[in-house]
C-alpha cells in the first residue's frame, strides 16, 4: 500500500512538472505573438517603418535570404570563423591557463601582462590583425580567438589556485602519483570551470566575427548586416539578425548539453560556476 502510494505521489509531480513547463511554454509563445503583432500595427503609423520594416517584410526577406546562394555563403563563411577561433581560443586559454596555474612563478611573472593585454578592446584590434592577415578569413578568426582565450585562461588559472591543498596532500601521502593527481583532483576541481568558460566565451566569438565582419569583408552575417544598413534595407537586416540570434541559440544548446554530459559522466552535479567577469 506504501509503495502504491509513493508511486502516485511521484506520478504526481512528474505530471505536475509536465503542465508547469507546458504553461511556461504557452507563455513565452504568447508573448513573441503580443509583441510581433504590436510590432505588425505600429509600424508606419507610430514607428517609422523604414526603420523597423514589418514582420511580414523580415519574414520574406528571410525566406529570401534562406534560399539564395549568397545568404548561406554568408552564413558559411561566419559559421567556420566562429567555430575556428572559438575552438582555437579554448585550446590556447586551457594550455597557457594551465601552464601558468602549475607554476606560480611564473603565474606571477606574467599575469599582470595578460591582464594587460585582456585590457585592450578586442574590437580595437580588428584593425591591427587586417594588417597581418588581410581581409580574408584569419582576421576574423584570430579576433574570434580572443574573447573565448582570456575567459579560458582566468577559468582554468584560478581553478587551479583554488584547488584544495589538503586535498592534494592526501592524495600524495597515499602514494598518488602525478596521473593520480590529475584524475581525482584537478579534473574534477576544473570541470565546471571549464564548460563555464566555453559557454561564456562561445557568444565572445560570435561578437569577435561580426565586429570584424563589420570592419572590412567580403562575406559574411557580419558584411550582410553592414551592407543592409547602409542601404537602410530594415527587413534584411533584422532577417540577419534573427540567424544570428538562431546560431547563438544553437551554439549555447549543443554547450549546455556537452556541460550535462561531461558532469554526469564526471560524477559531479551542476553547481555556481566561475562567472568570468575578466573578458
């Protein structure tokens, strides 16, 4: 009678939580409907619709851009220099995180140039790196690569300061070795870091791409948005806007699914991560 009890109680609550994700679903729904029919009648006679266009615009200029040639040569082209300097950036700020945070001495010795040069606007860059590397796509991967470096760097270097001495003593005293070390201390001290870092510093890409993009280009969301502007095409350029806000989506979907799976398969729960202020 007790189990029969608590499997109905259970039963409950999971459908409970059905209906609860259910009504915050609807909710959401209903509020992109209220807002792109406010949007439908307010343009031309409240706001100025060469400024703002109309959904039904964006949305044929989307359709439009979709299916051309040139609009998923744009998409393309920023795809590969997102997930190039992203994934460069991830590798660069783990090793030199890593580098710095298992030798003090040499933590101290360059952090202060590091901080430095995080300092410096990305943006401001852009320029510099056109001069090493031309218009064509390593400018823009190399300023990709930046954001996602530092934010990589700050994670993993102070993630390895923080970790706990006792901790490391006792695996030590037991006779751990080095690969010991690594694998019941520093990767699970360093877990949640990590993929704190890669979800922070996956939209840092993406802004690098497009502000780059923007500078100088020849493809590219980031050329398509500037030439919309420019020729004061509205529809176009919020059909633009609204693929990148898709890529962004997707991107932070496939991190927050990679962070479940590498914590479970750790043993470790979700917990408050690093919030990686330093980019």
């Amino acid at each position: 009678m007790r189990k029969r009890t608590e499997v109905v109680v259970a039963t409950r609550r999971k459908s409970g939580r059905w209906q609860g994700q259910a009504t915050l679903v609807a909710l959401r729904v209903a509020v992109i409907a209220i807002a792109l029919l406010l949007w439908q009648v307010l343009s031309g006679p409240v706001l100025p619709e060469y400024a703002v266009s109309k959904p039904t615009e964006v949305a044929g200029a989307l359709v439009e851009m979709l299916g051309s040639a040139s609009g998923w040569a744009d998409i393309r082209a920023t795809v590969v220099e997102v997930v190039a300097g992203f994934s460069m950036g991830v590798v660069l700020g783990a090793l030199l995180g890593l580098l710095l945070g298992s030798f003090p001495l040499a933590g101290r010795v360059l952090e202060p140039l590091v901080a430095a040069f995080n300092g410096i606007p990305k943006i401001a860059l852009a320029p510099l790196f056109l001069l090493f590397f031309g218009i064509g796509a390593w400018s823009k991967i190399t300023i990709a690569m930046i954001g996602p470096a530092f934010v990589m760097f700050y994670n993993i270097y102070l993630g390895l300061r923080l970790r706990e001495r006792e901790l490391v003593e006792v695996v030590q005293v037991m006779g751990g070795r080095r690969h010991h070390l690594l694998a019941y201390v520093t990767i699970p001290t360093l877990a949640a870091p990590f993929f704190a870092a890669l979800k922070t510093g996956g939209p840092l890409a993406i802004l690098g791409v497009i502000g780059a993009e923007f500078i100088a280009s020849t493809e590219g969301l980031g050329h398509g948005l500037f030439t919309s502007a420019m020729n004061l095409d509205a529809a176009t350029e919020f059909a633009g806007l609204i693929v990148l806000v898709t890529m962004t989506l997707i991107l932070n979907g496939l991190l927050t699914w990679l962070d479940k799976l590498a914590l479970k398969r750790l043993g470790l729960t979700a917990r408050d991560r690093p919030a990686a202020e330093h980019a």
